[in-house]
C-alpha cells in the first residue's frame, strides 16, 4: 500500500515526451532558466539603447539588427507570459505564474495579464467559433481585418497611458524619445504583427483543407523557422492546442519524428 501510495506522490510530478516519463520539475528549471535569459537579454538591449542615445551613434543596419533582435525577444515576453497562463512555467504555483505573467506583459507594452488571462483560456474552449477573442469569423481568411479585431480586443486606454508614463520617466532621465519609438515602441509593435500572423492567423485561417480535429488549429513547418518566427507556437500549434501545458521549448518533442 505505501509502495502504492509512494507512486501516487510521484506521477504528479512526470510528463509524457515521446511516450516516455520525464520529471516536470526538470522542465519547470529549463523554462524559467529560459525566461531569465530572455528578460536579461531584452532588459539589457532595452536600456542601453533607449538611455544610450544609440538611434544617434549607430547606422541604419546596426538599428535594424538591435530593431530585429529585440522584436523577436518582445515576442519572447509574450510567451513567457503564455506559458505562465497555463501554469507551465512555476507548475503548482499559480500565484507565481500570475506574479511572472503581469511583469512580463507589462514590461514588454503595458499589458494587462489579469484581462489577456480569461480571454486566451476563451481561445482554448471556443477554438474558431464566436465565442472566440482571438478569431474573426467574419474573415477567416481575411488577415488585415482580423489583425484589427484582435488588435481592439486587447488594446486600452490604460495601456497607453502606462507607456506614456514609462516613456516620460524615460525622458527625464535624459532618453530621447526618437530612441523610446525606435527601440521599444517598434520592436513591440513588430512583436504584436509576429505573434498574430505565425501564432494566431496562420494556425486558424480556413483553407480548402478541413481541420484536424475539434481544435481548429493547424501547424506549420518546424525546426529553427518555428523558434523564430513565434517561439515554436506556429510551427506546433495543433500540437499547442492538444497539450496545452507543454512549455514552449518542449513542443516539438510531441510531433512524431
């Protein structure tokens, strides 16, 4: 009987990969390890070049590479975040997951995590129907249409003046605001373009092709495309939508090699 209950204590605590148990407290180090160097990274670029006046010392293809970067990485705050509304990041702790998912959301545009919470788990039960706030079901494969509807179920005037707030502070700290556009206002608006195309309009757009299954979702092609263009959340969408407490690093071990 204790042997018994010895194994109840333990399955908790273990995931399926390829068919095989792996201890989910070893995948809670690697994402967290992976939030603090992304946050690092953005972090660092992020004050050097708005407190740096670097828009002024720099050329054009070296803004364009920092631009790139830090798109990617506000792409990566984003889905810290995600991960964090599905209790993957801190498993069992929801109050850290919470605690995480706002910092991030908040550094990267002024998000509020407490309102994207509910809505993104509204995505989950009603995939591709009315119900859902991250679909457009007027256009389905309309995306500049879509992109608006999504865009405005999201935004707010909170939002903006938590920026503006942030961007005045910077300004009295001596940053420019030329640099506050180029490098933060930017690269979170290309993030917002990246996250909607490849993590939203690409895995739910209707084609000739019927779906899957009741997800709705479809995935795109894998490998080092997916880590860059949304995190792995194209590229495995379907495989998202059928395991969603699977960390975002994790997602290509579910596709069947």
């Amino acid at each position: 009987m204790s042997q018994g209950l010895c194994i109840l204590r333990v399955l908790p605590h273990l995931v399926f990969v390829r068919n095989k148990l792996v201890p989910a407290g070893s995948d809670a180090i690697v994402s967290q390890s992976l939030a603090v160097i992304i946050v690092v990274i953005w972090a660092s670029m992020h004050f050097a070049t708005i407190l740096g006046h670097s828009a002024d010392g720099l050329g054009l293809a070296a803004i364009a590479l920092i631009v790139a970067v830090q798109t990617w990485l506000s792409a990566g705050l984003f889905i810290i975040a995600h991960d964090a509304m599905h209790g993957s990041l801190v498993p069992g702790r929801p109050r850290r997951n919470r605690a995480i998912g706002r910092l991030v959301l908040m550094i990267y545009a002024g998000l509020d995590y407490d309102r994207m919470l509910p809505a993104h788990h509204q995505h989950h039960r009603h995939t591709g129907t009315a119900a859902d706030p991250d679909f457009n079901v007027s256009g389905p494969r309309r995306p500049v249409a879509w992109f608006v509807r999504f865009f405005g179920n999201y935004y707010s005037h909170v939002q903006l003046v938590r920026i503006t707030v942030v961007a005045l502070l910077y300004m009295g700290l001596g940053a420019d605001i030329r640099d506050i556009a180029i490098f933060w206002a930017v690269p979170a608006l290309l993030a917002l373009v990246q996250l909607f195309f490849f993590g939203t309009y690409l895995p739910h757009r209707h084609s000739d092709n019927d779906f899957a299954d009741h997800h709705r979702a479809q995935s795109g092609a894998g490998g080092i495309f997916s880590l860059i263009s949304c995190f792995h959340f194209g590229g495995y969408h379907l495989e998202h939508h059928r395991n969603p407490g699977t960390p975002w690093w994790r997602l290509p071990s579910l596709r069947p090699s």
